[in-house]
C-alpha cells in the first residue's frame, strides 16, 4: 500500500521512516551498515569528516519511493547530505520532498504529530482540505 505522506527524520547513523495517511501508519527503521566516527583526537589529517554513506541514502530512498509527498526532518547536517544527494543522484524522489526541517530526537509518536502538522498546512496552502 502507498501512503501520501511520508517523514524522514535521520542522522549520520540511522534513520526513522514513518509514512501515513488520515488514519494509517507505518514505521520503518533503517541503520547505517558502516557507524562513522565523525570526531578523532589521533591519526592523519584529513579533511575533517567522514563521506556521506550512499548505501544508507539509497536504503532510504528505497523506503519512500511510491509516495507523494516526503518531509525530510534530523539534527546537524545529515539532512542536507541526504538532500544533495537526491538531487544529484534520485532527481525523480527530489521532487517529492515538500519541506526540510530541523528537528532533535522525537520519539515516533512526536515524529508523526509533527508530521501530521506539518502537512495539514501544507495540504491547506494548496487547498487540499
């Protein structure tokens, strides 16, 4: 089944996927097959951080293809990773995210209320009540 709306919170680590209609939800999980040490105190200079992790962008964008509208939602940078990645690699799924917001830790229930939220007044914007 195809769900309408779909929120994406992630971090560098995991990332929680909950797609919904009025009435349904569904929760999915996905985690990073490779933890990333984003900070070290010792070994060779580099540029300062650890490459985007394709493999879990691609995971998660197999999890939201087939949906209509998608909010992309996490702390710190990894929500503006994964959007420059669609762009340049998943155009067709790009196209399908409405918003980009900065949201910390949500527990699940906190994750669909904001979402919930969010697209009753994006939904209201396009005269979709």
């Amino acid at each position: 089944m195809s769900y309408p709306h779909v929120i994406v919170w992630l971090d560098h680590q995991k990332a929680t996927i909950i797609d919904f209609s009025v009435d349904d939800q569904h929760v999915l999980k996905v985690a990073s097959a490779n933890p990333r040490q984003l900070h070290r105190k010792s070994g060779p200079m580099g540029p300062g951080r650890a490459p985007d992790d394709k493999a879990f962008f691609d995971e998660v964008v197999t999890a939201v293809q087939g949906s209509s509208e998608i909010l992309v939602a996490g702390p710190g940078t990894a929500k503006v990773a994964f959007m420059t990645d669609l762009e340049k690699r998943h155009p067709k799924v790009a196209k399908q995210v409405v918003g980009v917001e900065s949201l910390d830790h949500p527990s699940d229930a906190e994750l669909l209320a904001f979402a919930k939220r969010y697209f009753r007044r994006v939904d209201a914007l396009r005269g979709d009540v």
